[in-house]
C-alpha cells in the first residue's frame, strides 16, 4: 500500500504544508543521533527543512531516515544540499522503509578499528571482527572457513570474546540475533549480549570513554557531510 515512492514524497509534503517537524536521525560511528526539525519549503521532487544543530548536522551523509508518529512507516531520503549560510537541507527521492520506526533502546559505538574476537558455538570457535557494540548487543563479522555452518541460527546460544581496553580477553555469553551472510565463508552476525554484573560495568565504562572520543572528533571542523555546501 505504501510502496509507492510517491506515497511517502506525498506524506511528508502533507507534515510540511501543516508545518509539523518531523525527527531526522543520522549516526556517527556508530552513535545515534536525533532532532526533530521543521520544514520551510515544499518543490515538485522535494522539501526543505532547517538544518539540525551541532553535532548532529555533521552526521547527516547522503541517506537520511525521517520518522514521525503521524507517519504510516519511516521514511528513506537523499541529502541533496546543505546550504551552511541559511541553516538549510533539502531532502529528496523519499520512499518508505516498510517498517515503523522502533527507537534504540541502548546508544551503540564502534570501536576505533575492527576489534579482534571470536564467536563459540557447538564447542567450536570462530575468528570475528567486532565492529559494533552495546551494552547488551554486538555487530560481528565472522570467518567460517570450509565450514558450512547449517547450525548456525536465529536464537542460538554462542559465546563472543574480545580484548576490551586495558582488560584482559573477556568471554561474554549471548544468542544469535540477526544472520546475513556475505558469502560462503563470511557472515555478518548480530549477537544479543547476556553480560555478568562485572561485565555490564566494563561495558558501560568502554562505551562512555568512545563516545567521548567520537563526540570530540564530531567537535573537528574537518568532520561534515560529504555534500558540497551551498
């Protein structure tokens, strides 16, 4: 029903015209942001809105997710400008995701590079990369080799280990969540996390010091959307 790409332009345009903001998210390294904008201009192909604050306007990149609790479905956009002199964006090719907008209920971060780990399961482990992390979640790649892992599946008990900081290698219990595989031997992996009392306070102390990190590095003039700025 709401497939259309003409459905979704027609819906936002209908918030505009009623001059209702709508919530424009972006992330950065992993960190989520959110804020609810207004808009200013409606064309034939696409709407203008003013442009979020510091920080968050530097994590807007060419895809754009704007959700509303008056919409059908959150709604998938393309940056086409940022005008830095009016404090400006315009949006356009809008389509809707196909799903309602759920909000994150823990602040994820990737770590400054690919951290090396490894996922256990079937008494077997796996060599990984973790490139995401939260409190209670983990984005892995991981490396299966000839195996065919058939066993591999939704809700599956493993086991995740990594180097966290100056803490030794830590083995955190936890089920699969998501499984996409990349290709016969590689797949991109998201593991629900069952951390021990001790491990939820390593967790918390990691994922506060990198979010200060990526939030002092969103302070750098250098760091903006890849778009020329009008």
């Amino acid at each position: 029903m709401f497939t259309h790409p003409t459905y979704a332009l027609q819906a936002v345009k209908s918030l505009a015209f009623q001059c209702i903001p709508i919530a424009v998210t972006g992330t950065y390294k992993g960190l989520f942001f959110e804020e609810k904008v207004a808009p200013l201009k409606v064309g034939p192909d696409y709407v203008v809105f003013r442009a979020p604050k510091s920080p968050m306007h530097r994590t807007l990149r060419d895809k754009v997710i704007l959700h509303s609790h008056v919409l059908p479905q959150s709604v998938r956009t393309d940056l086409q400008s940022i005008d830095a002199i009016r404090s400006e964006i315009t949006l356009t090719n809008f389509s809707f995701t196909g799903a309602y907008w759920r909000d994150r209920r823990e602040q994820r971060i990737e770590p400054p590079a690919p951290l090396q780990a490894s996922i256990t399961f079937g008494k077997k482990p796996y060599r990984a990369n973790l490139n995401n992390l939260s409190l209670h979640g983990a984005g892995l790649m991981a490396y299966f080799g000839d195996d065919e892992c058939r066993d591999l599946m939704l809700k599956k008990p493993v086991e995740v280990s990594f180097h966290l900081g100056s803490q030794s290698v830590i083995h955190i219990s936890g089920s699969v969540a998501t499984i996409r595989q990349m290709d016969y031997t590689l797949a991109q992996l998201g593991i629900r996390l069952e951390p021990t009392s001790n491990q939820e306070i390593w967790l918390e102390n990691y994922i506060a010091k990198r979010k200060i990190e990526i939030m002092n590095e969103l302070d750098q003039p250098s760091i903006a959307p890849n778009l020329v700025q009008l």
